[in-house]
C-alpha cells in the first residue's frame, strides 16, 4: 500500500522515490505527462530537432546518486560537451563557454574585453562556493524544534566557514 504520493515525475522526484523505496517506504510517483517530466524530458525545439530542456544546465548527478542507483551499470552515459554552452546573438557572432576558463575567457573577449579579464576570478569563486555548497548538501539538518548543543555547534562552524569565503 502506497505511503507516500509525490507529484512529479521529474529527475528529483525519481530519486526521492528510490531512496524512500529503498528506507522501506512504498512511494507512488504521479505525472501528468505521459514522459517522464521535470528537467529529464527531452523535447523536440523544432521539426527534427530534440533536446533536453533543462538537464543540459543542472550538472551532473551527485556521484552517491549515480553509484547507488546503479546508473552506469544500466547503461546510463553522461555527456560532458566541451563548450558546454553556445550562445548564437542576431548578428550570428558566437559566445562559448568552453570548459577551460582561459578559453572560454577568449570567447567572451569579442563581447566584453572587461568580462574576459574578470571571467577567471569568477570562475574561481564559483568553485569555492560550489564546494561549500556541496559540503551543505550532504550534512543533515539539526532538529528545528530543539537542536541538540552538537548540532548548534555544527551551525557555528558551517557560518564561520561560510563567512570565510567573503
């Protein structure tokens, strides 16, 4: 007997869906499309030409999900284009942001010499708060209604960390 209804069948409802399963729970996933929908779906943009919406831009899965769901044994192949992004404005000039930053700062140089110049220092701090963001992603959140001294104590630290990237 279902326990728990998500609505949604998109790439984050999925996944819940399985780790709840996999805690013993019995989910019931509902879409209202015939595909699986959220980022996941792929659409035709024009007659012959099909994309992802939206998942092209998210990134990769979190290792742990792709292990624990078995993924790649599946046959699941991730693509990881080089540039990742291409950006074609009406005078049909080209920007790609290609995945090394000295030459997606090229690219940029033919829009803005003072975006190429900062375009690895941002880089740089996206990755930084990327990492800490990851970090936040895998702890687990102290109770609400009464976090223990520990827990108080881990939300100390994770402020002075964050505080520390300015």
């Amino acid at each position: 007997m279902t326990d728990i209804i998500i609505i949604g069948g998109g790439h984050n409802a999925l996944v819940a869906a399985f780790y709840l399963a996999r805690g013993g729970r019995k989910p019931l996933v509902l879409e209202r499309r015939p595909i699986v929908g959220g980022c996941a779906v792929t659409e035709e943009f024009a007659p012959g030409y099909k994309a992802p919406t939206l998942a092209h831009a998210l990134g990769p899965l979190r290792p742990s999900i792709v292990r624990d769901l078995q993924l790649e044994t599946r046959g699941v192949q991730f693509v990881r284009p080089d540039p990742r992004l291409l950006a074609v404005a009406a005078d049909e000039r080209a920007l790609a942001l290609w995945n090394d930053p000295a030459r997606a700062a090229e690219s940029i140089r033919a829009f803005s010499a003072k975006d190429a110049a900062r375009y690895p220092e941002f880089c740089a701090t996206l990755a930084r708060l990327g990492a800490f963001l990851d970090e936040l992603l895998t702890m687990t959140p102290p109770s609400i209604d009464a976090p223990s001294a520990g827990e108080l104590w881990e939300l100390i630290k994770t402020g002075r960390r964050f505080r520390n990237h300015g």
